[in-house]
C-alpha cells in the first residue's frame, strides 16, 4: 500500500481510534462473558455496544475496499488479517503491526530492529489471542454436556497448553464450536511460535557471523 494513497491516509487518520475500539470490544465481551450475574439490562447493553462496534469494523473495511480502488477479492487477498478481524472481531486486537507503523511515521521515532519488532508483534499476540481463545471456548464450553472446562481459570490453562504447543489434555473442548476454536489456536500457536523461533535463530546467526567478520586475521 503506497503511503501517499486514499487508504494509507485513512488508515493513519482511523487506526490508532480503530486499535481503542478494537480494546473496548474485547473488554465489552469479556464482561459479557464472565459476568454471570449481570442484570439483563446491563447485559443487552453489552450487545448493543458490542453490534455497533462491529458496524464500526465493517464499515471501516468497506471505506478502505473503496478507497483502494481494488476488486473485492484482490482486496481481501491483499487484506487477510483485517478480513479475519471483521469477521471475527475479537482478533481486532492483533492488528498491532499497522498500528505500530502509524505511530512510528507520526511521531518520527527510530524504527525497532526487524527481530525486535517480530518477537514483541509475537509475544503480545500470544497473549491477546489467549484471551480471546480462553473467553471464546468459555462461552461455548460452559454448561455443555460432558464438559471438564468448568472456570475461566480452566479455559486459560488449556489457552496456554495450547498456544505453546504442549497440549496436556487434561482440559478439553467436547462442542463442535469450541473443537472448531481449538483448531485455530493450534494453527496461531504454531505461527507464532515459528515466527518467535525463526527470528531469534536468525539474529544469533547474523550476530556470530559479525562477530566472526570482526575478528582480527591470525586469531
């Protein structure tokens, strides 16, 4: 995306008040969620906070379809991850990267080194979709029949055997939907992890071939 273009100036302009919006939806549905005892007008507050956030994400996605003047499908080929946050909002949050590019062009500031910034995009992404995978298979393992997922405390263990990849077993979901969410916290475990993995291996590789390049001849 050319930074002089429509959508590039849109972005810079929406994105920082999109990422707040993104934290309150998340906030929003975690309130829904674990507060069992909320009263019902609370809790159709929550759901009405919850839609016009939502109506906010799509009709963002429809002004930057727009103003890139691309066909709707190169569009969402050349746009995954905000495709997946509109239908999926709850992983809004995970749009950190452009986020991090606009403040960076505002304020002028130094860029983070390409590994800085891939372990620390990683880390607070793991943490963000353990979340949002512990509150989503919650929601749906809560109650079910068969269920051994009894406390949010529980949804987190397994969000957190799951991301790192481990899997113990002990905690499992038994619902189509929660099985469906378990699937792709296996996937975005084993990216990020990868990502993680490959970054620092290549940093320790550069870093002992300088080292080595720097070594005075005859040592």
């Amino acid at each position: 995306m050319d930074d002089d273009s429509p959508e590039a100036r849109w972005a810079e302009r929406t994105e920082v008040a999109l990422f707040a919006a993104s934290l309150v939806f998340m906030a929003t549905y975690a309130t829904r969620v674990l507060a069992t005892g909320l009263p019902p007008f609370w809790r159709d507050l929550c759901g009405l906070v919850l839609l016009v956030l939502w109506l906010l994400f799509a009709a963002d996605y429809v002004v930057r379809w727009r103003l890139s003047g691309q066909h709707w499908w190169r569009f969402v080929l050349g746009h995954v991850v905000t495709t997946v946050s509109v239908i999926l909002p709850l992983l809004r949050p995970l749009r950190i990267v452009p986020l991090y590019e606009v403040l960076q062009k505002k304020r002028g500031e130094p860029r983070l080194a390409l590994y800085a910034r891939v372990i620390s995009y990683a880390g607070l992404s793991t943490l963000l979709l353990g979340f949002a995978g512990s509150l989503a298979v919650y929601q749906q393992e809560r109650g079910a029949p068969g269920a051994n997922m009894r406390t949010f405390g529980d949804a987190v263990w397994w969000a957190c055997s799951t991301l790192s990849t481990v899997g113990y077993g002990d905690i499992t979901p038994v619902t189509p939907l929660g099985r469906t969410i378990a699937v792709a916290m296996m996937a975005g475990g084993l990216a990020l992890l990868g990502a993680v993995t490959g970054s620092f291996s290549s940093w320790l590789l550069q870093t002992f071939t300088r080292e080595g390049d720097e070594k005075p001849p005859g040592r």
